[in-house]
C-alpha cells in the first residue's frame, strides 16, 4: 500500500486553491477570513450546516502564490479564535 503522508503534492503554482473553513457563527467566520485575506481576492460561500446547526462549513476559494503562501494561509486559518477547523 502506497503512503500518501510520503507523497509531495506537486502543483503549479500560482493556482486556485479550496479550503473547508469550519467554525459556530457564520458572521465571526467572514469576519475573520476578511481579518486574514485583507485586499487579497477570495469567494467564500457557505456549504453545509451540522445536522442541529452548532456548525457551519464554508468554501474558502483563492489564488496562492506558492506553497509557502499556501502552508501560511492554512496556519494562519487554523490559529484564528472564530475558527475550529480548517481542511
């Protein structure tokens, strides 16, 4: 069996790429995606609710420059209060 956590994703950079942002309150997820994207371009748009909606999920779609860029972002998501995950 292959180990993908071996495998190096190779893209071309720049490129779209898709987060799953999770987090309690939609207004304090926007919030804070607009905190960390600041004057970049960006779509986000709700996707999915918990089944006795504690939590929404959005699609964050953006253009990342490189994979530091990419790897920044993804950290930056996950460390912010408003946000419980991101995938």
């Amino acid at each position: 069996m292959r180990d993908l956590n071996k495998e190096k994703l190779e893209l071309n950079y720049p490129c779209k790429w898709i987060y799953k942002v999770i987090g309690k309150n939609d207004q304090d997820i926007k919030i804070a995606v607009k905190e960390i994207l600041d004057e970049r371009e960006y779509v986000l748009k709700l996707s999915n609710s918990s089944k006795k909606g504690k939590f929404k999920s959005f699609t964050l779609e953006l253009l990342v420059h490189n994979e530091d860029d990419r790897k920044m972002l993804y950290d930056i998501l996950c460390n912010h209060d408003n946000i419980n995950m991101v995938l």
